[in-house]
C-alpha cells in the first residue's frame, strides 16, 4: 500500500481494492490533480472508465482490474503521453477498439487489457510510439488476428508477452530472440504456423513458452533450445505439429507437455513415430 497523501497532505495515491463498493466512477476523480496512481478493483463498480482521467498531469498508473467496466476505452487517456507508465484494464466488459491515441504514450512499460471483448491490431510501429514497453497481457479478446510485427524485436525492454486465446495467424518472429529481458511467450490457442525459431535459444532469462493448441506449427525441435535448461521451468507444444525430439536437458523439466508422436525423448521412443 502506496501512502495516500504527500507531505503537503495533497492526495497522490487511490487505492480502493477489494471493498465491496458499488457504483460508478465519479467524474469528480478528474479534479483531483495530484493523483499519480489509482487502483481500483474486485468489487462492483460497474459504469465505464470515466474521460477525466485523461485530465490528470501526474497520473503514472491506472489499474482498473476487474471492475465490472463496460463502454470503450476513452480516447482523452492519450493526454498522459508523458506519464502513464502502467495501464492494467483486465477482467472487465470493455469493448471497441483501442483508441490510436493510446499508441502514443510513450512512458507506457505495462499495457493489460486481456479478458475483454476488444478489438486489437499490434502496429507495425510500435516500437516507435511505445519503446519501454515491457509487459504486453492481450489474452482472449475479442479480436487479436493477423500476424506478429517483426518489428517486436525491437521493443528491447519487453520482458512478458501474452496473447493466448486469439486467432493470431503467421510464424513466431524469430527477431524475438534479440530481446535479452524477456522471460515468456505465451500464444497458445492461435491459429500460428511455420516452425519454432532456433534463434530462441540465445534467450538469457527465458522460463516460459507456451505454444499448445497451434496446429499449424511444424518442423524439428530446435536442438539450441536445449541452451534454455538453466532457466526454462514451463515448454508446452500439446496439439502443435512440431516433430523431433526434446534434448535430455529439457526432460527435468516439471511443466513440459508434448504430445507423442509426433514428438519424442524423455521417455517417449522414437520408434513411435
């Protein structure tokens, strides 16, 4: 718990989590210039994400977690180009699209809007407009299509990204694997093909990956993917079409799940296939 007042007793931080409030977001939360951080969440708001938010200069983090929010994401929350740092929407009804204002706030490192019914498309760009993104959480939505950017690759802080349960479409950018900070890919459930970067073995810090439910992904295993034993703890490739086999330092692993055949290793024979 962040302290609410600063020491002129101006209010600076709003959180109000788990309450059992009721009722919507007061416009009246826009007058209160001083505040940088607002947490509001479990319990039951409802109503929609109130545009004077985007009238608040020091605002650095806005998380909205599951608040019962409807209606779309206020344009006007692009006013806080050089300020908001984590915007956490997650678990809500909002719909529509993300408002192209939003790709602009360039001090933006945490972006949440998963469990919701929007419509987003990854820009080409955006690692023009939002170069310290460092969390990307965009799981079930309502609509996440068409392939990944190559130009992820240049996002060189992102550390987590999370897009499973969509219908992204297209091969796993292989430029990923320039990315020292980043730690997991979770897409399963896609409609992903082509193979598995070999590249991805050169990740210094990586523990998760998560591909299952991509049947359109095939090839061999990537062998320099055994370079990952020091630091993988999670490698899901169920219902993927992904042949080869799993190198033996991969088999120690709690959370590994394949399916044989097509694959084998760690107890699966080959003579299976």
């Amino acid at each position: 718990m962040k302290e609410p007042c600063n020491g002129n007793q101006t209010l600076e931080n709003l959180e109000l989590l788990g309450n059992g409030l009721a009722g919507t977001l007061p416009e009246e939360l826009g007058l209160l210039t001083s505040l940088k951080y607002i947490r509001l969440g479990k319990d039951n708001n409802g109503g929609t994400i109130i545009s004077q938010f985007g009238s608040l200069p020091k605002l650095w983090g806005l998380h909205l977690v599951g608040s019962h929010l409807s209606g779309t994401i206020p344009s006007e929350l692009g006013s806080l180009s050089n300020t908001l740092k984590g915007f956490a929407v997650q678990g809500n009804f909002l719909s529509g699209s993300l408002p192209s204002e939003l790709w602009q706030l360039r001090e933006l490192k945490e972006l949440r809007i998963g469990n919701n019914p929007l419509e987003l498309s990854i820009q080409n760009d955006v690692h023009k407009y939002m170069p310290k993104f460092r969390v990307i959480y965009a799981a079930r939505l309502t609509t996440l299509d068409g392939s990944l950017p190559t130009t992820l690759g240049l996002l060189t802080g992102l550390s987590h990204f999370n897009i499973e349960e969509n219908v992204v479409t297209g091969p796993l950018p292989s430029e990923l694997a320039t990315l020292t900070s980043l730690g997991s890919i979770i897409a399963k459930i896609n409609q992903l093909t082509g193979s598995l970067p070999s590249e991805y073995g050169l990740f210094r810090s990586f523990a998760s990956l998560d591909l299952r439910g991509n049947m359109g992904m095939v090839g061999p295993f990537p062998p320099q993917l055994a370079n990952l034993n020091e630091s993988l703890e999670l490698l899901d490739l169920e219902d993927t079409s992904i042949t080869g086999n799993i190198p033996k330092k991969l088999c120690e692993l709690e959370s590994l799940n394949f399916a044989c055949p097509p694959m084998c290793g760690c107890g699966c024979p080959c003579s299976e296939l």
